[in-house]
C-alpha cells in the first residue's frame, strides 16, 4: 500500500470512528455529515471524498464493526484453552458483542441509533443472517460431535438469540445494580451451554474452534463482496 493509499485509509477510519461516537450519543437521524466532519477535524466535503452520503457512511460503519466483532471472536476463541466448547465459544461471542457498541445496537435494532436507517427498504439492518448463522453454527458442530444430536438445532440457535439481545439489551429495561458482572454472566451461560449440549461421552472439545475459523472465513468473504457492492 503506497503512501497515498494509507492516507486515503486513515482518514476514512478516522471518519467512521467520528460517525460512531456521533451515531451511538446523538442518532443516526440528529447527527449530521457536517457534525462527523466537524468531529473528525475535517471539511464536509472531505467526507463526500469517502463516502456518497449519511447513509453511505452507515453503512460502511456497519461493515466494519461487524468485521471487527467477528476478528476478536475468532481470535478470542483461538487463545481460549476452553474455546472450542459450544459454551467457551458462546462466551467468547457474547464477550466481543457486549465490548462493540455498534454490534449492541444492530442487535437490539435500536431506533435510537440508527433511526429512519431502519424504515429504509433494502437496509444493512434489515436481512441480518444472524438467526440462520446460528442454526448453521448448532448444526455443524452436531454432525462434528461437539453438540448433542437429539436437541432441536433451531430452538437450540434461538435460545442463543435470546441470550444475546438480553445480554445487550437489560440494562435498558432494569436497574443495572440488580445486574451481576457481565464476567460471571458470561462464565455462568457458557457452563449452562455446556452442561445442556454437551454430548455425554464428553464431545470434542476442541472441534468448535476449527467451526468457528470456517465461519469467520465465509463471513468475511460476504463481508468483503458488501464492500464493493456486491452484498449478499
């Protein structure tokens, strides 16, 4: 990558991390190209150098966040001696979605964030693949051992939704000192996964991280057509 290149990339990050601070505090709706200009220290129309417009920009942040979230499960799951665990591996999930405040509000479709985005036909939002992912991720690690086989592979992926948004979403609803530390949340759902799913010879333990490797590979492909504009 050439000088010119880097600069280009540089000031494009610079751009969305301004979007996502101005997004996550003001909302989609309130918060104005000239404002991210503004925040990143640049011209407005050095935004439109980047991006052809608010929703443009959006989308680009979506993209990346959710290419981020996927990098630090993959590689949390790798470091994780117990990774490889359908519960390690949910653990290692739900710890890189409750650290990124983007993938926290694409979740709960947050209308506070993301705004009239959301009503707009054909939206980044609107076809998540997360639910059908799930199913993917429960059935593949069934046919390699590593989940009971007499579990019902879609009831099993929604009960994983469920934990997700909850996760990401109680602290809006209750007081967040009735709340325990997300570190033994995390700890407490990933020993439930494990003693429900685990097969009662013990499973393979370790095969969840070869999965999740597969997973990671094939989502950024996807996330890498989106880019240039052959989303799928």
């Amino acid at each position: 990558m050439d000088a010119t290149s880097t600069t280009h990339s540089a000031r494009e990050q610079q751009l969305l991390d301004a979007a996502a601070k101005l997004f996550l505090h003001f909302g989609f709706d309130k918060a104005t190209v000239a404002d991210v200009a503004a925040e990143a220290g640049v011209s407005k129309g050095a935004v439109y150098l980047h991006f052809t417009s608010k929703e443009a920009l959006l989308e680009a942040l979506i993209l990346r966040e959710m290419q981020a979230y996927a990098l630090v499960w993959v590689e949390t799951v790798e470091a994780d001696p117990r990774g490889g665990t359908v519960g390690g591996m949910y653990r290692c999930a739900l710890k890189a979605l409750n650290d990124n405040a983007v993938m926290s509000a694409m979740l709960r479709q947050d209308s506070r964030v993301f705004g009239n985005y959301l009503r707009r036909p054909g939206n980044f939002l609107s076809g998540s693949r997360s639910g059908a992912s799930r199913k993917d991720f429960v059935e593949a690690m069934q046919q390699a051992g590593a989940i009971r086989q007499d579990v019902n592979s879609a009831v099993t992926a929604h009960i994983m939704n469920m934990l997700s948004y909850g996760l990401v979403s109680m602290a809006q609803i209750m007081d967040t000192s009735q709340i325990p530390p997300t570190d033994e949340l995390l700890e407490g759902i990933a020993d439930l996964l494990d003693r429900a799913l685990t097969p009662a010879d013990g499973g393979n333990g370790s095969v969840g991280k070869v999965i999740v490797r597969d997973m990671y590979e094939a989502g950024a492909t996807r996330l890498a057509r989106a880019r240039a504009g052959g989303r799928k």
